[in-house]
C-alpha cells in the first residue's frame, strides 16, 4: 500500500485535479488531503467523496506542521510502503509512477526520493539547490531583509520591477534545470518527496515542525547527512508543478504583498536553520 499525502490551502481546483490525476496510477493507493483551515462546508464535502480521508484544521499551522499530521495518520493507518507527499498544485500523468518507485527502492534502498519536476518557467528542480554553509544563509538572510524593506513600499517596489526588466535585457537570468541522471545523496524539492519506511520508522516527524513555510529542502538535507541515509533522484520520474497558485490566492494576486510575505518567511525559516548550523558546526 502507498499513502499520497497532498496538502490543501485555498485552490480547491488545484486539489481536485491532483486526485484526480491519482487515481488513474497503477498500484494500490490512498489518498490523505489535509486542509490548512481554507474549506467552506461544500469544498469539505466535495473533497470527502474523492479522497479516502480528509483532515481539517482548526488553523493554518503552515506546510510542515500540517503534512507531519496527515503522515502520522498514514503511518497508524494504513502502514505504508511509501509516503507521497505532493503539492495540490501537482499533476502525476505517469501511470507507472508507482512501479518505478518500488524498483528504484529495490535497487538503492532510498530513504527519500525525488523526481523530475515539470513547470511552466523553470523554477522548480531537482537535483534541489540548499544552501549548504553558513555563508550561504547569511547572505539570503541579509538579502532577504533588504527585499522586505522595499516590499513594504509601492514606490521602493516599482523602482525595483523597473531595475530587474532592464537589468534582464543586458543579463540573461540564470535558468535551473532538473538534472538528466540518477544521482544519490542529493537534496530535492519539496513539491513532491517520497519517504520509505527507512526515513519513517526512524523519524516520527516527517518535517521539521518547527518552520512555518519555505526551505524544508535544508532541513532534510542536514537531516538525511546526519543519519547517512540515502537520498535519490530518478528523472525517470516525473510530475508537472504549477507553482504558488494557493499564494496567488491568498493575496489576490497581489505579487507585492506575497512577495513580501514570501521573504519574511525565508527569513524566519532560515534562522533557525542558521542555529542549527551554528550549533551542529556546519561552516
């Protein structure tokens, strides 16, 4: 049995293609939504008739919080052999998506695994991109707070949109791409992660409960170095990602106030990643 985690907020269009999109994988399945607190009674019972549990939330206590809860319920559930934890903003079109999991398992025993990731402008990838030293979350942590002081103006945010066009003119912006080989031991996206019994049995949170939103990748990273466990990206394995359509939501396409949000975030979750550091001795 394999248990799809998907975690919902706001975009209940995303969510339904999501299952949707399941439930045409070979393999025996179930499908675990969990809703940030977003559903109004016609959503909850709407998503009830398509997904085979349904945890609703009293509060949004953010991506990590949140998926640990609908993981806990897989696991005393359902004993899984993998857990899929997907964005609702995913789309799966392989039908043997399932199959190659299980024989990648079978050939590297992986802890977690990634795969491919499709969107429409590239900035979603595997292998993932962390930061790794300190420097690195120091730097993002400076550049972070400079982005939420002109965010916090329309005039500072329009000069800066001004400056990126031109600045995009002169210099082509550096496009990531997912890699086109297996690689092991490697960090990855947090769009569409699957746990094997290995990562599970031995860690009761799947996610580090104590970030809100953003940069769960280092966290896992630092998580996956400290218990040596493999880590595998298989570009044999594909899903598509639309990427933000909950935070467009959220604030109605406001890019100003999301980006702002979005930043603030960066920050808090990297400062805890940076004690982790300080305290552990990554440099």
């Amino acid at each position: 049995m394999n248990c799809f985690i998907i975690l919902h907020y706001q975009n209940i269009k995303d969510t339904i293609a999501c299952i949707d999109s399941l439930k045409k994988l070979e393999e025996p399945k179930k499908i675990i939504v969990v809703d940030n607190h977003s559903l109004n009674l016609k959503e909850e019972e709407k998503l009830k008739k398509i997904c085979d549990d349904l945890i609703t939330l009293e509060e949004n206590i953010g991506f990590a919080k949140a998926n640990n809860q609908g993981c806990e319920l897989a696991i005393t559930k359902y004993k899984p052999k993998f857990l899929i934890v997907i964005n609702n903003d995913t789309i799966i079109k392989q039908k043997d998506f399932l199959k190659i999991v299980n024989q990648d398992y079978q050939k590297y025993k992986f802890a977690i695994l990634g795969p491919k990731i499709i969107t429409n402008n590239g900035d979603s990838v595997n292998p993932f991109p962390v930061y790794k030293t300190l420097s690195e979350v120091n730097k993002q942590i400076k550049y972070s707070k400079k982005l939420v002081f002109i965010y916090n103006s329309k005039i500072l945010t329009n000069l800066l949109n001004i400056y990126l066009k031109l600045k995009r003119k002169f210099i082509k912006p550096k496009v990531l791409h997912n890699g086109d080989k297996i690689v092991c031991n490697v960090a990855l996206h947090g769009c569409a992660l699957i746990f094997s019994k290995l990562y599970y049995e031995k860690n009761k949170d799947i996610f580090d409960s104590r970030t809100f939103l953003y940069h769960e990748e280092e966290f896992l990273y630092q998580r996956m170095l400290k218990q040596k466990f493999i880590t595998l990206y298989d570009p044999n394995l594909e899903i598509f990602h639309k990427e933000g359509g909950s935070l467009n939501q959220k604030f109605n396409s406001d890019t100003r106030l999301k980006n702002k949000y979005r930043q603030q975030e960066i920050i808090k979750s990297l400062e805890i990643l940076k004690q982790d550091m300080l305290k552990n001795r990554v440099l």
